[in-house]
C-alpha cells in the first residue's frame, strides 16, 4: 500500500508539497526518476521495468501526477491495462485540469481499481476508480486545500490505519522549507521523520518490509508559484528530492533530471 500527502496552499509561494513512499514487491524491476522516454523529453518519471510505465512523474510545465493501487489490487491482471500508464498519459498535458478531464473520460473496465493525484501549481485533483465490475466512470474529485492523505482506501479515509495514525501528525509538523538559505535541500525534517516511521502496528506503519514487500522508494516534491523568482531573479524550479530506497535507511538528494529542461 503506497501512500501520498499532499499539502495545497493556493497564495503560498510553494502552493504544492507532495511526499510519496512507494511499496512495492522487491522483485518488480525499476528505475529512479529520470527522461526515460525518448518520445516524451519533457517528462521526468520514475520507470517501471516491468510495464513500462511509472509511479510518479513531472513534466516541464509543471504537472505532477501519482498513481496508487486500491485494496486488493497489487500487481498487473490478465486483460487489464497496466496502470502506470495513466502517469505518462497525465504527463502529456500543460496543465493539471486538462489533464484530469481527459483521464476522466477514459474506461474505468480497462484498469485495475487506482487512486490517482494529478497537480499543478493552481490545481489539485483526485481521481478513483473503484474497479468493481458496474463501474462506469472513473470519478474526479478536487483535492481541498489543506493537508490530504492519500492511501489505498479514499482521500483522507480514516478507514485507512495509516491516514488514523499519522494524518494529524503531518497537519501539526513543520511544513518543509523546499529551498533553504544557504542549502538548496531546504528543511523537510518533520515531514522526513513521518514518513520514515517504520513502527510495530501493521498496515498503519508509514515504511514497511514485509517479506518480498516493503518500501522500495520515497519522495518529496515541491511546485514553486508561477513568477517566483529566487537570487538574482532566476525563477525558480520545482524541487524533487529523492531516496532510492527505505526512506528510514536511505538520504535524499535532488534528482539531477530536473536541474534543467533537455536543451535548456
């Protein structure tokens, strides 16, 4: 079970905070974040090697989109879509409500049941579909402004052990600085120790290792507001800092795919 926070803040210089621990077999094959798709240059994603397709991913226009699977759909089914497709298909668009109007419209029978976040630095949507066999749309909802977690049952279900465990945790840290004075890793501290709890108690521990399944990769990512412009008047980029395993024993760093734009 994966889980995503989502922090919007609409008239904050960073309006989006996202972080993301990715759970996941340990044999399924991947790659950290990077232009892996030569068709699509502008697009920085993590690879799955097994589909083809990702987890998480941003383009240059500044679209973030997340995808997680719902309660007992892990892993591909025969006659069904993979689901990390519809990260890439996100990324196609400029701006986040284009992009989740078109994925709305796509055939909920073709996937396997997914919760899906699709952002920019205006707007937020949450996307599910329940999978079940009357399905007949896949529903979009907008993310509130504010803290929201998002795991394997509904946005901010307190149904989920770890949205009851740690939702509450998130709203009272810190926020993360994403771009620090003298340190561009900035200050994520608070948010950092939550999502490297790895605490007895089942499926409400933030990083998990179950056997073949555990925690394989985490992120935190920001989206600067349109115009914001850091020393000397550069404008700023979003930030990704990324761990390339269990977030409890592995450091972040900036992933160097968003240092600049290909030709840039």
């Amino acid at each position: 079970m994966c889980t995503l926070v989502i922090l919007r803040r609409p008239e904050h210089p960073w309006p989006v905070i996202l972080a993301a621990n990715r759970d996941e077999m340990v044999d399924r094959p991947w790659a950290a974040p990077g232009r892996h798709w030569p068709d699509r240059p502008e697009v920085v994603a993590g690879l799955d090697r097994t589909a083809g397709g990702s987890w998480l991913g941003l383009n240059d226009h500044g679209v973030v989109a997340a995808i997680l699977n719902r309660r007992g759909s892990l892993g591909p089914a025969a006659g069904k879509r993979s689901r990390g497709e519809l990260v890439l298909e996100a990324l196609d668009h400029a701006d986040a409500l284009a992009a989740a109007e078109a994925l709305a419209e796509l055939n909920p029978q073709a996937y396997r049941s997914f919760n899906m976040v699709v952002a920019d630095n205006r707007d937020a949507y949450w996307l599910r579909n329940r999978g079940t066999p009357d399905a007949r749309v896949i529903e979009l909802e907008p993310v509130p402004d504010g803290l929201s977690m998002l795991t394997a049952y509904d946005l901010n279900d307190p149904a989920s052990p770890r949205v009851a465990r740690h939702l509450a945790d998130f709203e009272a840290a810190v926020p993360p600085e994403p771009w620090g004075t003298g340190n561009q890793d900035g200050d994520w501290a608070a948010w950092q120790a939550i999502l490297a709890r790895s605490e007895p108690g089942g499926e409400a521990a933030m990083t998990v290792e179950r056997g073949g399944f555990q925690t394989v990769c985490s992120s935190l990512l920001a989206l600067p507001a349109a115009g914001l412009a850091g020393p000397g008047g550069t404008p700023w980029r979003p930030v990704w800092l990324f761990a390339p395993g269990r977030p409890d024993r592995t450091p972040y760093a900036p992933l160097e795919a968003l240092a600049a734009p290909p030709n840039g």
